[in-house]
C-alpha cells in the first residue's frame, strides 16, 4: 500500500493550465508544481505570462509558457504538441481559462455571448480534445475543468450573466461524458466548482454578494488563497484514482444552504 506523500507525490509528471498566469490559475499550477509537476502555463497576456513565469522559475519551479486563445484550435494543438516535445507528454490538463460578462439576459448580445461559450465550454473541450489524445497513447491522464457555482445556482439580485453561467453548467455535462468516454482508457475526468474567490474576474461580483454570503453561508466568507490548490492537486494525484466523472464545490457551503 502507498504512503500517504507517495498518494499526493506529482514527481515526473507534467501538467497544463489554462489561464496559468494569474488569479485561481496560477495558485492551482503553483500547487501542482510544490507537488513535483512540471508546468506549461498558456495565458493570452503577454505581460502576465512573462511575469509568473519569471516568479516561478526563481522559486525553482520546472515551467514553460506559451500564448493562447483557447477557442482557437490551432494554438490550443500548439501548446499540446509544444508540452509533448518538451516534457514528453501531458499527464494533467487543468482547464482553469475562462471570462465573464454581466449583463440582463434580455439585453446581452449574441456577441457576448458567443466569446464567453468559446472560451469557456468550447476552449476547455479543445484543449481536453488535444491532450486527450496523447493520454490515450499511454492509457493514463487526469483532466480538472474549473467550474463554477454559478452552473446550478443563482441569485435573484445578481449576478446576471446568463452565458456564464450555462458555459460552466455545460463543462459539467462534458466532464461526465468524458469520465464516461475515456474511463476505461486510464483517463480521470472531475471538476471543481469554486464559489467566490478573490480574483479579477470576481471581484465586480464579490462587492456584490459578499453581503449575501455573510448571512448565509455555514463558512460566512468569501474563498482564501490556497483554498483550491489543494483539490486540485488531490484530483490530480494517486490519491483520487478512483474519483471521476465528479464535482467538488468549494464554496464554504453557499450552493447548500
């Protein structure tokens, strides 16, 4: 029977993140990489990129980066074939890349709409497509997709972002289908839904609810740093073996009560 740090030892494998370069993205590649992954973070900011992996290497950390629009195939195929040449594989894809829009529905343009599908359900199926298929060459790989709360909760007052919240409703229908497709193939498929961290994306919408969250919530606050690294590096250890096709929802209790 393995030790409980050889369950959660990451030594030897590498690990994509998508939106690697700030906020939940880099606390989550930061928590795989203290765990002994090597990185290849993918972000569409230049000046972010540089700067976490600039931070990265001079903490020790084994890291590549490259550009990326998720949605568009191509560079999502790039980074994929660019991990393989230089690591000789991909173990773990962490599908954390994503943006938002608020607005009424009755009010959101198709546009909108469009660019937070794309790079939130469409972009994590790419990128989970790509690396998919180096795992099935070795019958072995862990995909996370980042989820949301907002898929199976809302709130009368708000937020209101409607195509948000169906892009993150719909990445739990597709973890399912590929925990259920790629399973017997040595491939683990899970998700975790944070509720509301501190982050850039968030912090419009945590001024908000934050009101609300005291109130209600068991854990009446909003998410700390360090709060979902550990999960993420659970899912994507030895430790979780026998988990896929499943939703862990850090939310100090909210979407429960």
């Amino acid at each position: 029977m393995p030790t409980i740090q050889q369950l959660f030892d990451l030594s030897g494998r590498t690990a994509i993140v998508t939106g690697g370069s700030r906020g939940l993205g880099r606390e989550i590649a930061e928590g795989l990489a203290e765990a002994g992954a090597k990185l290849m973070l993918c972000a569409r900011r230049e000046a972010w990129l540089t700067e976490s992996l600039s931070d990265m290497r001079a903490a020790g950390i084994t890291v590549e980066g490259m550009l990326c629009d998720v949605a568009i195939p191509d560079q999502v195929q790039q980074v994929v074939d660019r991990t393989i040449e230089t690591y000789g594989g991909v173990d773990i894809l962490v599908n954390n890349a994503g943006v938002s829009w608020g607005e009424r529905p009755e009010v959101m343009s198709l546009d909108k709409w469009r660019q937070v599908m794309d790079a939130n359900l469409t972009g994590a199926f790419l990128f989970a497509q790509a690396a998919g298929r180096d795992m099935l060459t070795r019958q072995k790989g862990c995909i996370i997709n980042i989820g949301s709360i907002a898929a199976t909760m809302s709130m009368v007052n708000g937020p209101h972002y409607a195509a948000y919240a169906a892009s993150k409703a719909g990445l739990l229908g597709l973890t399912h289908e590929l925990a259920a497709s790629w399973g017997r193939q040595g491939i683990r498929v899970n998700t975790i839904s944070p509720g509301f961290f501190p982050s850039r994306l968030a912090d419009p919408v945590i001024k908000l609810v934050e009101p609300d969250i005291k109130a209600r919530s068991p854990i009446p606050r909003v998410g700390a740093p360090g709060e979902l690294k550990g999960v993420a590096v659970f899912l994507a250890s030895d430790a979780a073996s026998y988990i896929t096709g499943q939703e862990i929802t850090v939310d100090g209790g909210l979407s429960h009560t």
